[in-house]
C-alpha cells in the first residue's frame, strides 16, 4: 500500500482512477511511493459533545472481549516463519497452513489460486454461513497476509534490498481477523461473513509489479461476488496505532465508514480518529472500482517501520489490536440492527 501526493484535488483524481479504462494493476504504474504525506482534513465533527447520545449508545452495546495478547502470539508464529514473500516458498506454505489450522471447523475455506506477472498467489477465503439465517446481508472483512521482498524506505542503503518481515505490515492484520474467526463461530452473528486473507498485495513498485494484485485478480474471477460492504485493515498493531479516515473510503463508501465510527464510539476505540486521513492505495481499491462499499483501516501517517527491516513484533502492542478487533466485531454483530 502507498500513498502520493497531486497538485490537483484528490477528488479529481480519484474520479479519474476509478473511471479510467485500465484496471489497477495498470493504473498504479505512474505512482511512486513518497514519505511525503498529506495534510488531514480537519474533522469531520466537532467531536462527541453530546455526552447523553453517548451513553446511551455505549449502554445498549458491551465492550467486546478481544484478547490482544492472543493476537500477538499469531503474529509471533506468522513471523517465525519468515518472510512471506514470492522468494520464500516454504514461508508462505507455512503461513497457509497456519491460517487454516486457525480457523474453526464451523467455516468453510476456498483457496483462490492465481498466476500474475510470473508469480503464483493464493488467497484464502473463508466463508461463515449459519443455516436458516433470515439476513441476505454478507460482511467481507479481509486482510493481505504477504509481505514485501524489499525493505526499499530504510534509512541505511546497504538493507534496502533486504525483505519485510511484516509483523506489522501484514501479520496483524491476520492476527486480527484469525481471532475475529474464533468469535464468530463461538457467538454467530445475524449475518453473513467472508473473511479473506489476499495473497500479492505489497509488491507495488518492485519490479513491473502493482500494489493490491490479490484482491484485483480476486474482484475479477469473482465477478459475481457481491457482498453488501467490506472492510480491510492493514497495520493494526502498532504501538502509537492511529487510524483515520482513509480518503477513498471517506469518498466512495461513505456510508460503511460511518458505521465503523460508530463501531468505534461504542467499543472506546481512541485509536480511531475522527479525521480524513489520505489517499491509499490498498485491497479496497478493487472492490470500490465496481462499485462495492469496501472501506480501508489502515495506520496513517504509515509508522517509521513501514517497509524496513524493523517492522517486528518488537513495535506492536496487544491493545492496539484488541481495539481493531472490537471494532470489526461490534461492526459485524450490529449491521443489521442499525
């Protein structure tokens, strides 16, 4: 995922990109990734003044048991493994196996397999369906579970051509959703959920490749698949975890982000702010070009681990992906009651 800055407005450009004849892989290819990085809105609000609407929402949701601690040890296993890129076959088998040892027998899982650009992808998707379920309503919730083959924003040149080992930047977001799987089939929901994990989305930029090839190769072969609104989460584990409101998302799915702020209210989630973020290129990209409502929860500014050799376990914290955890959860469980 990366970010870049124009001199036209960001709308302009967004409508160009989502009306453009080329599909991502070939849009992207002009973009450069930059450790400069937007100015955010001001907020959207003023904040949360009215203390008694405040209440009252909080009193007809608990906060929702995410163990962070249990997160942090998958990211300890998915990071032990290796890193997860096409140059390391046998850490990308491990990484697959371990997923779906993780996920509970209620679900189902598909592996999508995919060629790009000479290079081999998985993406596993795993489906919670409960019979009789009176709700026609499905929830996507994914993640990229790769990582990127070169640590190309480190400050010392002689690691550049170093791989990501993605504690952060990929494993977190898996931590995530592995436990999101577990609460599900303890406690399902009124709706239905797909959690996908993609395959080949940080590879933007190395090589002829482009950012989010995964969920591009996913959105195409699928093309009948049409859930009623999504949500990625990408480096979620950080130890100073800021999320805004990523500009795309704020543009196109409206609707959805306001009710992960909501989401977020209820869950005391500080670590979402009520601020437009920037622009980010990542797995939402694909589904909000044919037009499904796919919000993007990711870190910004991206943290000083991003795309270096630091990016362990070493800077994430438990309560910031308890935090995420919450809110997907609460997302899921209150979507058809609002």
């Amino acid at each position: 995922m990366f970010f870049f800055l124009r001199k036209i407005s960001l709308f302009i450009a967004f409508s160009i990109f989502l009306n453009s004849s080329d599909n991502l892989v070939g849009s992207t290819a002009e973009l450069t990734p930059t450790k400069k990085q937007f100015r955010e809105r001001t907020p959207l609000e003023k904040g949360h003044t009215n203390k008694h609407k405040t209440d009252l929402k909080r009193s007809l949701s608990a906060v929702i048991d995410f163990d962070g601690q249990i997160a942090m040890r998958h990211i300890e296993n998915l990071t032990s493994f290796g890193p997860r890129s096409p140059e390391h076959p046998q850490a990308k088998l491990l990484t697959l196996s371990y997923i779906r040892s993780q996920i509970p027998p209620s679900m189902s899982i598909q592996l999508h397999e995919f060629d790009a650009n000479a290079l081999n992808g998985t993406n596993l998707w795993v489906s919670s369906r409960v019979e009789k379920k009176n709700s026609n309503t499905l929830i996507m919730i994914g993640t990229h579970w790769d990582t990127r083959s070169i640590a190309d924003q480190e400050t010392d040149i002689t690691k550049r051509n170093m791989p990501v080992l993605g504690a952060n930047d990929g494993a977190s977001g898996v931590a995530v959703l592995i436990e999101v799987a577990k609460h599900l089939h303890s406690k399902p929901p009124s709706v239905n959920v797909d959690l996908i994990f993609f395959d080949l989305e940080d590879l933007g930029n190395v090589g002829n490749n482009k950012y989010a090839i995964g969920s591009s190769k996913f959105v195409k072969e699928n093309p009948k698949y049409r859930p009623t609104a999504g949500i990625i989460i990408d480096m979620v584990c950080d130890r100073d975890l800021r999320i805004p409101r990523e500009y795309y998302s704020s543009v196109s799915a409206p609707e959805v982000l306001a009710r992960v702020w909501e989401s977020a209210e209820r869950q005391d989630a500080e670590v979402f702010k009520n601020v437009i973020g920037g622009a980010v290129i990542d797995d939402h990209i694909p589904f909000l070009q044919v037009g499904i409502p796919v919000v993007n929860l990711i870190h910004f500014p991206f943290p000083k681990t991003w795309h270096t050799t630091e990016d362990t376990i070493k800077f994430c914290r438990s309560r910031s992906l308890s935090q995420v955890g919450r809110v997907i959860l609460d997302f899921i469980y209150h979507y058809d009651v609002n």
